[in-house]
C-alpha cells in the first residue's frame, strides 16, 4: 500500500502487526465520527489490552505487537480504529527505522495488505493505518501520519486524557519531543480512566494497579505463587513492578539413593531481536557489569534447599537485555529420567521471601532442559514463565539456540 490507499476488508477479524529493526509500542484507538475517543476507554495498549472488539497482544520484544479489530464487536458510533507505533526507546526516532504494518486475516493469517511509512525523520510517533467504517463496509487505509512529540502527541490529538498537560499535537518538525520518562523506559502513555489508569482513584495519588491480566497470567498481589507449565507471573507487588534484586534458585535431587548427579544451572541473556547477549555459568560467574551473578557449581545435588542460585539485579540490568532464560543441564550425560524434585523459584533477594515456585513434575530422558524465563515489558516490569523444555543439550552453549526460538 501507499500512503493515503485503501482496500475493502475480506474478513471480519483482521490483525495489524507492526514490525520495526527495533522495539515499538504499539496501540489502538476507537474513534467516533468527530475523530475522538468516547472515554480514555477506547484507548487500547499494553496496559489495557482490550476494549470492544479490540485487543492488543504483545510480541514480548521478540515478535512485533499486534492489535486485532473484530469489525462485527466494534460498538455502533464507532466509525474507524486508528492503529499507532512509538519506539519503546525514550526520544528515538523513526529515521532509519522505517516499520511495516501487515494487515492480515486473524483467523487464518493470510496478509491481505502491507504498509511502510516513506521518507520517515523527526517523528517520535506514528499513525500507521486505520480500519475504518464507509457506506456500511469495513476498509483499511494506509495513512503513516508522524508526530514529534510522541504518543502523547497522538493521545491528546484524539482525545484521551495524558498524565501531563500536552499541547495539541503537531506534525513532525518543529515541536519537541514529550520528555523521557524514568529507567527503565515507559512510552510516555494516555493514563486512561480508573481502574486501569496510573491513579487508583481520582482522589488517591496512589502507586498505580498491575496491568489487566492476559490469559494464565496473574501477580503477586496475593503472595507466593506456584505456576503450572506454560503460566505467568507478572512481577508486579502492590501495584509495583519489582524492580530490585532477585534470586533464581533451582534445585534437584537423585532419583536413586547413594547416587550423585551434577547438573549446571545457567542464565542466557538476550537482546529486543532474540539476539544472545552473554551467558552467566559455572564457568562465568558474572556477566552484564555484575547485574546478574552464579553462585557457582554444585557437583551432587545432595542436601536440601537449592542447589544453585542465581542472582539478577532488575533494576541494573543495561537497557538492552528484554530476556532472560534460565537453564539447567547434565554435563556428565546422565538424564532427567535419573533426576527427582527438580525445581526453580524465585525469591526476593532483599528480604529471602520465595515469590515464584515451579515444581517439574515430568522428565525426558534428555540432558538439558529449560526451566523458566523473564521477560522485560514495555512498562518496565518483568513477567516469569514457566517453561519445563527439555533439549538434548550438555552445556548452556547448546541451549542459546533454542532458549532464542523459546522466547
């Protein structure tokens, strides 16, 4: 497509995903016939990531963002949903890092369109395209609109309510950019209305709610949580991302009395396109200046508690490492078969207070297997997964391939 071309929509259910060299936010308006959103309601992003016959899905930094319009949901009086992009980076720009929308069937992936802003520059933020309502049929339409003062700009353009008083937004050029917000970085977003918005209530100042659950996914409001293969954790406590120390620890025990197994419990370090950063290890004890750090190797896995343990310092973790998958595997060959109680959690490193447990309940007669993940939001909070994979990998340096394609 080209700028200002439209097509007629071949499915009801259709999905934008927008993909750029680097990690965007992504989101959704609902716009009436004046070009407004009804409420801060209709402002659909990473943290409120549904409204009527709307939703956004994070591609977790590894995959792009997409926000999906179930044309036959969207409430009468809503006549088009504008879909728009920002770098997740404070104050970049789009020069250089032209994104590509792709529209496609949701219900069968097929594209049905493509669109690249041309000759992009100052801009901070983007309205890419539209899925708009004309003469009684849905259509799409390119638009690549930028402006300079970032989502912000867009938000208050259409309506929704901003944390700061913003000017009106203006095309790229001469305005300045909204600015930066405090590490690690938050899209300078449209605070919508309570319960989803940054005050818990209008007259209360207070620290802002976790983010709406996505499906499996709770916090850690309620204390410790012991997670199921495939279930996260959000790690935000008390309305706060947990932003401080944590310990990874894992732990095993022989499955056969009098019979020691040393296992390797590792952590692999990546980057916003699954690119691998470093590995910390038995052999490399500390990796990214220190942020995360080995408590070096056990060789039997006897006695309680855990058997190794890794710490990671969230809050001095370089900007560039969105994921962290932590691994365990069998140097001298033997198999999980021959492993009980394997186990990882994850603690406070503060206060020792166990916040996440995952219990591995089957083995795989492999040598290697991935136990958990932490991937780092666009809201700055961090999510655990667990994973319980099994690879048929000795050493962390066979595992940086498949714990990428995990992500």
């Amino acid at each position: 497509m080209t700028p200002g071309s439209n097509i007629p929509l071949s499915a009801a259910r259709v999905t934008v995903d927008v993909a750029a060299p680097v990690r965007l936010d992504v989101s959704g308006l609902l716009l009436t016939a004046d070009g407004k959103v009804r409420s801060d309601d209709d402002f659909i992003f990473y943290n409120q990531p549904s409204g009527p016959g709307v939703t956004y899905r994070s591609g977790g930094g590894t995959a792009p963002d997409a926000i999906t319009v179930d044309t036959s949901a969207v409430p009468p009086g809503i006549e088009k949903i504008v879909v728009t992009a920002s770098p997740d980076a404070a104050g970049q720009t789009f020069q250089g890092i032209e994104p590509t929308a792709t529209i496609r069937n949701a219900d069968d992936s097929s594209v049905l369109a493509t669109f690249t802003p041309p000759q992009l520059g100052t801009e901070t933020a983007l309205v890419i395209v539209e899925i708009y309502l004309r003469g009684g049929q849905w259509k799409a339409r390119a638009v690549g609109q930028g402006y300079a003062n970032g989502l912000a700009g867009i938000a208050t353009d259409f309506g929704v309510t901003v944390e700061e008083p913003a000017a009106p937004a203006q095309p790229a050029a001469p305005a300045q950019p909204v600015a930066p917000p405090p590490a690690p970085p938050q899209p300078p977003v449209a605070q919508p209305a309570p319960p989803v918005s940054a005050p818990a209530a209008p007259a209360t100042p207070a620290t802002p709610p976790p983010p709406a659950p996505g499906a499996g996914k709770i916090n850690l409001d309620k204390g410790r949580v012991s997670l199921q293969k495939n279930q996260t954790v959000s790690l935000v406590k008390g309305g706060r991302p947990l932003l401080s120390q944590v310990r990874m620890g894992l732990g095993w025990e022989p499955a056969y009395r009098g019979k020691d197994i040393d296992l390797d419990a590792s952590v692999i370090a990546y980057g916003p396109q699954r690119n691998h950063i470093d590995s910390c290890y038995f052999g490399k004890l500390q990796i990214v200046g220190g942020a995360i750090r080995h408590s070096g190797d056990n060789l039997t896995g006897e006695g309680g508690g855990d058997d190794e343990v890794i710490t990671v310092d969230l809050g001095r973790l370089p900007q560039e490492v969105t994921g962290l998958v932590f691994t365990v595997n069998s140097f001298s060959g033997q198999k999980f078969t021959e492993v009980a109680k394997a186990y990882c959690r994850l603690l406070d490193g503060m206060t020792g207070e166990e916040l996440v447990r995952f219990d591995l309940t089957s083995a795989e007669a492999q040598t290697g297997v991935m136990m958990a993940k932490l991937i780092r939001q666009f809201s700055g909070e961090w999510e655990m997964t667990a994973m319980g994979d099994f690879v048929k990998s000795r050493t962390v340096r066979g595992m940086v391939k498949p714990a990428a394609q995990a992500l």
